[in-house]
C-alpha cells in the first residue's frame, strides 16, 4: 500500500479521492486551508468522516504557509502527491483575483518544491477545463491550444500547467495534470450550480440561469473522477520519452515525464435538460429567471476522454438523472429536508 498526500481533503473533490483511497487500504496525509469561500462546517464534516478512519491525518493551514506545508510533506514523506485544494470558482475570480494568484501559484509551487524533494514517484495536479477558454472547436483534446483564458482562476491553472511541465523536466518529477469539467455530486460545493438549484428550489425562490439557457456543460460525476484519477496514479505514470517519441493519441511531453489529461463525461449536456434533471428528482419545477451570460463563462464545454481510456481501459459514464438523484438524497439527509 501506498503513503500519499493530498492537498484539498476537505474539499468536494479532495474528501472523495481520500474516501477511495483509504477504502484501498492506503495512507492518507491531507492538508486543508479551511477557508470561508464557502460554508466552513460542511469541509469540517468532511474531515471529521476521514479522521474516522486510522490511516487518514490532516493538518489545517494555508498553501501559501511554506514553512507549515513543508512541515506536513516532510514529516510524512509521502509516495505519491495529490494536489487538488486551491482557489476555485470562476465567478469569485471577478472579485477577488489575488487569492488565485496566491493560492494557485505560490500554493502551488510551494506543493511543487516539496515533491522535488522527496523525489515522490508520481505528483499529480488539478487543472480545470476552463484553460480552454474561447477554443471553439469540440470536443476539448489535451493536444488543443489553451492560450486564450477568459479568467485569471483559468489563468492561474494554465500558468501551473507550465510550471508543472518545467519541474517534470528539470527534476524527472513524473507529473499529470487532469483538466476536471464540471464535476458534481453528494457533498458538492454550495457555490455550484447544482447544489444552487436544489437549495433555491426547495426554499421556493427562482433559479438564475446565464444566456437564457443555451449552455452547455460536460457534467462529471464525482465517483467517477477520483476513480479516474486512482487509475492514473498508479496505472498511467509519465515516462521521459526516448528520443523524444510520443505514443499516438497521447500529448506526453517529448522532452519531460509530464502529460494532461482530460476527466470528463465525454458528452455535453444543455443545461435546461441538467434543470429538468433536477425538477424530476425533487418532484417540483423551478422558477427560472433566464439572465445574460456572465463575465468569463463560456457557452459549452464537452471533454475528449480518449486520453484517459487509452491509459487506463476506463471513462467517465454516470447519467446525469443518476448522478443528481444521488446529489439530491444527500441534500435531504444532510439538511435533514
């Protein structure tokens, strides 16, 4: 069994991935900032469901605390690391753009340097589909230009794209960095769209939906992605290539052990039909407030997972209706609705 850190445990994606991990019988190192993004007691619920568990510490402080993130990563000497926890929200990048700055970069890098030192066998790190930005050609294949962010929070991922390609290079530090597309499911974030919905709906107030409803989204359900991301940690470690050849349908560096890859459903959805999605697992229709499309969101975004099936014989497959269903009897249990 494997000892592994995880940055973000306490988070939707992080709480998950340690879930499946300790379940495997691994240990689990996780490090979580705790901040008031959003709602901090349901992170510390998170964290209290994994310290139930005896292969699961955690250790609460910020990524861009150095001297306390080197500590963690030190004293536990971990195998492999997960870097999942930063600053998230596209939205909340319009507000607050220093904290991606410090989150995401210097967080990151903080993260990047400790795994250099323990030489870890393979350091994996979250990007997001919004490095895709204005690319209008779908769907999204790991081999497409991402140039053009429409946000600093897309920006800041593209940047640890790069970073994370140089530090595979220089130090033979096997890296991926996954691209998540619109992942979901129990115990999501409140600032997501899903978990919006639900809680509007079920307090009798409209639901805000951006450019009238003609979005497109590649809904990933959450079981699904960090079953994905497992597979990858072990299963698909980056190589230096030799001679710089890289296999057929894989974007592996040609001079580094460090490639991306796509998680997601490998279909886009409309968003309406997401909506309906809801309405029937609630047994109620929303009141919807049809708006513009917000600043820095894009219209659609549909995921090539070739990549990732190609690695691992595995892909994302969850149908919508299933996956909020199961959100939706969460939701109930959890606020007791």
């Amino acid at each position: 069994m494997a000892s592994i850190f995880i940055t973000g445990t306490a988070g939707f994606i992080g709480f998950h991935l340690a879930e499946l991990l300790l379940a495997e019988g691994h240990e689990v190192y996780g490090l979580d900032g705790m901040t008031d993004y959003y709602d901090v007691t349901l992170k510390q619920r998170r964290h209290a469901i994994l310290l139930q568990s005896p292969g699961f510490t955690a250790t609460e402080t910020m990524l861009e605390d150095t001297e306390a993130v080197d500590r963690a990563i030190d004293g536990f000497a971990p195998e492999y690391i997960v870097h999942l926890a930063g600053q998230a929200g596209v939205r909340y990048s319009l507000e607050n753009p220093r904290a991606y700055i410090d989150s995401n970069v210097t967080g990151t890098f903080n993260v990047m340097e400790a795994a250099r030192r323990h030489a870890v066998k393979h350091l994996m790190m979250a990007s997001t589909s919004s490095v895709y930005g204005a690319n209008t050609d779908m769907p999204f294949a790991e081999t497409d230009k991402a140039d053009t962010p429409m946000t600093i929070y897309a920006a800041t991922k593209k940047a640890t794209e790069a970073m994370g390609h140089s530090y595979a290079h220089l130090y033979d530090l096997p890296t991926t960095m996954f691209r998540f597309f619109t992942v979901y499911g129990p115990w999501g974030r409140p600032d997501m769209a899903l978990f919006k919905f639900v809680k509007a709906m079920l307090e009798g107030r409209p639901i805000d939906i951006y450019n009238h409803g003609e979005m497109y989204r590649d809904f990933t359900y959450v079981e699904d992605l960090v079953r994905a991301i497992g597979l990858l940690m072990f299963d698909a470690v980056p190589k230096r290539p030799e001679n710089g050849d890289t296999p057929e349908g894989d974007n592996l560096s040609p001079v580094a052990p460090f490639r991306v890859v796509n998680i997601g459903n490998s279909r886009s959805e409309r968003l309406l039909d997401f909506v309906e999605a809801i309405e029937d697992a609630l047994g109620m229709k929303a009141a919807r407030n049809m708006m513009d499309m917000q600043p820095g969101d894009v219209p659609a975004t549909w995921a090539d997972a070739s990549l990732l099936e190609q690695l691992t014989g595995y892909r994302p497959k969850t149908d919508i209706r299933e996956g909020v269903t199961q959100f939706v009897c969460w939701y109930r249990d959890y606020y007791r609705i």
